[in-house]
C-alpha cells in the first residue's frame, strides 16, 4: 500500500513539477510526452486527472483551448498572455501588468469579489507575419 502511494504522488508530484518548470504553456500531451520516458507507467489519464485536480485547487490555471488543446499555466499570478493564432504559441507579456481597474470595476458591477484576472491578446506573432 505504501509503495503505491508514493509512486501516486511521484507522478503527481512530477506532473507539477513539469508543469511549474516551463514556459511554454503546456497542454496535457506535451506533459505526457516530457514524462514518459522517466516514468514508463504514467498514463495519459493520469496527466489529466492531475491536472484537472490542480486546477481545483489553484496550483496552475487554464489559459483556455488554443487550436483545440487547453494549454496551462503554471504560473498563477495575475499576469498577461499574448496568443498566436498562426502558430499557436503563447507567449507572457512580463512588461505589462493587469490592470486592477479592470478587478475593480469588475468587482463594483458584479457586488462581489474578483479572485483572479487574466488578461490575454490574441493576434499573429512576428514569425507568422
């Protein structure tokens, strides 16, 4: 019983660690494709069941579908994304900030609290120009 619950949470641990580690805003088969080979009997299931957890619990975020894969951020702090929609790549925008006029007004005209802002441009990278 032991053993099955640390390689439990060598995968999870690992999936987040992989996860955390990057910048290129993963999907799950990009997950799965850097962990494969170093743990042979993680399953694909596995990956989204864990990701889907750390959502929940607001260990990484969603950035949406982009070109029909949901990509995730490790990085949980308000920041903002530029995405491609040639190529696809999602790249930060370390420079700007999140506007807290935005949560603000967002939170004035709803009566409640913002928890989270993320603020995304889509557009077409210099490469697919």
């Amino acid at each position: 019983m032991e053993a099955t619950r640390t390689k439990h949470f060598r995968k999870r641990d690992a999936i987040l660690s992989c996860i955390k580690g990057t910048h290129v805003h993963p999907s799950a088969d990009w997950v799965y494709a850097q962990l494969k080979p170093q743990i042979p009997d993680l399953s694909i299931g596995t990956v989204y069941r864990n990701l889907a957890l750390f959502k929940e619990q607001g260990a990484i975020v969603s950035l949406g579908t982009v070109q029909g894969v949901e990509r995730f951020d490790g990085n949980t702090e308000p920041h903002v994304h530029f995405i491609c929609t040639g190529c696809g790549r999602v790249d930060d925008l370390p420079k700007m900030e999140v506007p807290q006029a935005f949560c603000s007004e967002a939170a004035s005209q709803t009566g409640g609290c913002v928890e989270c802002c993320q603020l995304t441009f889509t557009g077409r990278c210099s490469q697919c120009l």
